[in-house]
C-alpha cells in the first residue's frame, strides 16, 4: 500500500438545519396521530425500524421507505413482522395516503421526499417524538457535543445499581421505539443527538443535561455554530418548574443561551471547582472512587452524581455506581501492548473537542491517528498538544490536505494512508516503549468506514493481529532455542 510522508521540515448526507426546515414538521397531538392509522417512516436504520416496530404493535398500517440499501438484519425484521418496505428510492404514490410521517433523525430535512410529501399536506414527527406519546415514565436525556455517551451510560449505571427499573436508548445504540416496544419502564436515560433535537415538538424530559457545546457537524448546520447550540438547547424548552436542567457553568455557549432563553425547569450549574479535586460523597466527605479516567470524565461523573442526587440516589449506590462502571467501546480504549506501546481505540472522537480530552489525558510521546471526513473542523485549539505530546501524526482518510496543512507546522512527521493495517504496522515502527498509538480521529468515518464503530474495530483487529504475529515469532525463537 503506498503511504505519502511529509516532514515538518521542508448515507444521504446533508445540511440539516433546526431555523430552515423544507419539512413541516408541525405538532400533531396525540389524538390525531390516533385517528391517523396509516403511517409512512422515512428512514430503515435503528430509528425507523425501532419506529415501524411501535406502530405495528399499536396497530398502525405501516410502510418503511428508504433511499439507499437496507442492512438485511432490519430487512429481516421487517419481513418477521409483517411490515412492507421498500429501498433504493421513494415511490411517492406509495406514500401519500399516510395518516403522517416519521422520519429517522439521519434523514435530512432537505430530503427530495420530504419535500414532496410536504407539498401533498403531510405533517411528520420524528422517532424521539413518536416514542414520547407511549412513555408513561420518567425521561433523563443527555446531549452535548462530548461525553454524552459516557455520562449516559454512567448515569443508566448507576440508577441500575440503586435497582431503579431503568432503560437506556436514543442515540445509545437502542432507539427509544424499540425500547417501548417491548417495555414501559419506571425511568428511561436517552442520549440525544442534536439531529434528534431538531425534531422534538412535544418531547419533555424531567432532567435534562447539557454537557457542552463545541464545533461538530458544522457542515450540517451552515457551517454556524449558532445553529448548531440551538439545537441543543432544545432539549430544555418544553420543561416547566417542576424539572431540572443540568448544565456546564463553564461553557460560555451555554452561558449565552442560558441567559437569553425562558428556561422554567429548575437549574442546576456544574463548574470546574465541583470536580477538579475528585467529588465528595456527602455522606462521609471521602471522594468516590471513579473507575474511567482523565479530566473530562471527572466532569461527566460529576453531572452523573447530580441526576442520582435529584433522584435521591443513595451516596452508597452512588459510590459503586462510579467504581463499577465500564464504558462502552471506541472511547479511550485500551486495546493491547506491543513492545512496551500502549494501542488505544478513541475512534468515537469525532470531533477536536474529545480529541484535545485524549491526547491530554496520555502520558508520554504519542503517536496519533487521525483523518476521515472533516466536519468544518478548527484545529487551531489542538496545536499546543501536538507541539508539545506528539512525535507523529498518521492520517487515515481519503483526503488529508487539511490535517497536513493543519499540522505540519507542530508535528514533526506526517504519514498519510487509506488502509488500517499499515497505519498499524507504520505506527509498530516509528513507536518505542513508552509511546501511545491512539486512533482519534477528530472527524467522520464516512469516506473508509461504515461508522465509527466500524473504524475501532478494524483498528483494533490490526492491532490484536500484530500483536499475535509478535507472540508467534516469539513462540518460533523460543523452539529453535
């Protein structure tokens, strides 16, 4: 495979806009999503097969379109339930006679079809939404442009521990459709997306938290972050008095929309000297042991801490919630040593945000991944760490003009690739005992990779295949001895 060097020395995919929606998304009540029976769901993911599962149970005609390919397990779960469908394209004929529409958060509203079932007079609403009007329990929803996945695992975590009846879903990897499907639980933690925000109408959560807003997905938003916060401060505009809104104190974006916006749910402010130091139970003023590490995860254990106080979580609880939790995979992962290096999947670092948490949170020379398809990135607040922690950057993508331009000022090497193995193999040669290889990657998967799973997981496999290769020529030298 060949690799460019430079030295320091010489699915559809689209804007998706919260202020200028193609899509009437208007309200439809519960009453009138009752009368409606036919529904049409736009979208053959998680979401809008979670969606087209609901309706069915709840009696609903339903037909699922998609415009690409249908992954054949949701192709498959669709002929188990009796449910028609159709991919490669919209036939619109098909579905102008729906009651409404649902529409998976990835579908843009920008969409062609939107537009033409639009001007036919249907309204829509999205899967959050849906699922909102056959919840009867309580909702904690969690966004932000970093760590939502992590504090909402932490904070399921640890209201499982209390034996709280809890689910968790949205954005987490299980739809809140598919959730209700099956379940009506006590309490339900979704993560959500600002795409998932976007479609929101009626949606209301009893906590809210709202961790922080950095540039992401720029590129659907206009390229304005303005837009972009606005989305997630949309997570608290249907509380009233009786909720509560978690927030980052030290988040100047979320300051400034704070401060302009009627919030009614009773506010809760999370800042640095909260955490810094580690956080105190209020039981016996010991710090909580945390079993995920580095600054960043402080302050989303932090934010956890409150939920469960607000829920009037025991600080036993608390405290094996925060010792026991394991995070999910692609964030901070430690995957193998090779020769003294540490490998770590960070591949759910999307963004330069989770990119700066990482690269600070390592210890010694770094060898950094990084590369896919850039979101209207600023790298600029990355420059210091790469002046001062990484030894090379190894670009994984497509196209890497900006990343080299970028960096090739402050990092001495730059490798550019398309093929993981050799980002491997490269990063094995240039490492010595002592570095850390980390893939974060501060952009989109898009361009190699089906998802960012699909990129840790790759980068893991090479990784785990290299390090067998080093134990068998070792088992090799061991026989000849």
């Amino acid at each position: 495979m060949e690799m460019n060097v430079h030295s320091a020395e010489h699915n559809e995919s689209n804007k998706d806009y919260s202020n200028s929606m193609n899509f009437d998304s208007q309200e439809l009540d519960g009453d009138e999503i009752d009368r409606n029976n036919k529904v049409v769901i736009i979208g053959a993911a998680e979401s809008g097969v979670g969606a087209a599962l609901l309706a069915k149970k709840n009696k609903y005609e339903v037909f699922v379109s998609d415009y690409g390919t249908i992954a054949d397990k949701y192709k498959d779960e669709l002929k188990e339930n009796n449910i028609p469908f159709e991919e490669k394209g919209h036939t619109i004929e098909k579905l102008i006679d729906a009651g409404f529409v649902i529409k998976s958060p990835g579908v843009p509203d920008t969409a062609a079809v939107l537009s033409s079932l639009n001007k036919k007079g249907l309204r829509g609403v999205s899967e959050i939404e849906f699922g909102y009007s056959f919840y009867s329990g309580k909702l904690i929803a969690i966004t932000g442009s970093n760590g939502k996945t992590t504090t909402s695992g932490l904070i399921y975590h640890i209201m499982k521990t209390a034996g709280l009846d809890v689910e968790i879903g949205g954005n987490y990897g299980i739809s809140f459709a598919r959730i209700l499907t099956d379940k009506n639980p006590d309490y339900m933690v979704l993560e959500l997306s600002s795409f998932q925000l976007d479609g929101i109408q009626k949606f209301r959560s009893d906590i809210a938290v709202l961790l922080n807003i950095t540039a992401d997905h720029l590129d659907r938003y206009d390229y304005d972050i303005m837009n972009y916060a606005a989305s997630k401060l949309r997570i608290t505009e249907n509380q009233t008095k009786e909720d509560h809104y978690i927030f980052n104190v030290n988040d100047d974006l979320i300051s400034e929309f704070n401060s302009q916006l009627p919030i009614r749910a009773q506010k809760h402010g999370v800042e640095t000297q909260d955490y810094q130091n580690g956080i105190t139970s209020k039981e016996d003023a010991k710090q909580f042991e945390i079993s995920i590490k580095g600054k960043h995860n402080l302050f989303n254990a932090r934010c956890a801490v409150e939920v469960a106080r607000i829920l009037e979580i025991s600080e036993s609880d608390i405290a094996k919630g925060l010792a026991t939790f394991v995070n999910e995979p692609h964030r901070l992962e430690v995957v193998a040593t090779i020769n003294g290096v540490t490998f770590i999947n960070d591949s759910k670092a999307t963004n330069v945000d989770a990119v700066a948490y990482a690269l600070d949170a390592i210890e010694g020379d770094i060898i950094w991944v990084a590369g896919g398809t850039d979101k209207g990135n600023d790298y600029s607040p990355l420059y210091d760490l790469a002046k001062e922690r990484v030894k090379a950057l190894i670009c994984l993508g497509v196209d890497n003009k900006k990343l080299v331009h970028s960096f090739e000022r402050y990092i001495p090497l730059i490798i550019e690739s398309t093929k993981v193995s050799s980002v491997v193999d490269t990063a094995i040669d240039l490492a010595k005992a002592g570095d850390t290889v980390i893939l974060s990657p501060a952009c989109a998967s898009f361009d190699l990779f089906d998802n960012y799973v699909d990129r840790g997981d790759q980068f893991k496999e090479a990784v785990m295949k290299s390090k067998l290769a080093k134990l068998s020529r070792r088992g090799a030298e061991d026989a000849e001895c």
